[in-house]
C-alpha cells in the first residue's frame, strides 16, 4: 500500500517513513500542508497519517481542502485547546487518533494498516 505522512517535525517524519517500509510499505511524506495538499492530489494514497499543528496550512485546513475520500489517521499531541477538534471528530475520513509522543513507532503503524 501507498502512505503520506505529513507532519512538519523532522524526526516523526523520517521514523514514520522508515516504518512503514519496514512493513513493506510505500511511504510519500509531506513537511507542511500545502506540499501535503499537492501530494495528495497527484497521488493515490491508502491512507494519510496528519499532524494537525503545522506551517503552510495546518491539518484542519488540509482536511477542509482535499476532496479525496481518503482514511486520515490524526497523529497529534492533543492539548485540549484546539477549537477545530470538533470539526476533526466530525469528518467521516478520520479513522483514528494517535497521539504525540509516540513510543514504539511500529506500533504506531500496525494500528493504521489494522484499521484499512
Ligand atoms: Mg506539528
């Protein structure tokens, strides 16, 4: 299967990359959600792995502005005081929440490629 994971922090980028191909998996990756925006319109995508605070349109953006029906699985460090969560929770694309900081990565991904 073919992943995107966005997220702008460098190293749960690359693991979650690394990760996914260690599964035998193909894995895109975007830094910000413009690039994750562009990459989800040219590609075809099992399934995207979205960080929601980040630079150049954030997740709830990128959610409001993809058209694809694609499972999203929000990977977040949930704060309580994100006044778009509700808007997340209420998008039938959102499968899962996962939440920041991980701790065993492959973990991370046998719970998405569970939920497909
Ligand atoms: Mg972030």
């Amino acid at each position: 299967m073919n992943f995107l994971v966005a997220d702008d922090e460098l190293l749960i980028r690359k693991s979650l990359v690394r990760a996914f191909q260690s599964r035998g998996h193909q894995c895109d990756e975007a830094q910000n959600g413009i690039e994750a925006l562009k990459k989800i319109s040219t590609n075809t995508y099992h399934a995207i792995l979205l960080d929601v605070i980040m630079p150049d349109k954030n997740g709830y953006e990128v959610l409001l502005e993809m058209k694809k029906n694609i499972p999203v699985f929000i990977i977040s460090a949930f704060t309580g005081d994100d006044t778009n969560i509700s808007y997340i929770q209420n998008d039938p694309r959102v499968k899962d929440y996962i939440a920041k900081p991980f701790e065993h990565i492959l973990e991370v991904v046998d719970q998405v490629l569970g939920k497909l």
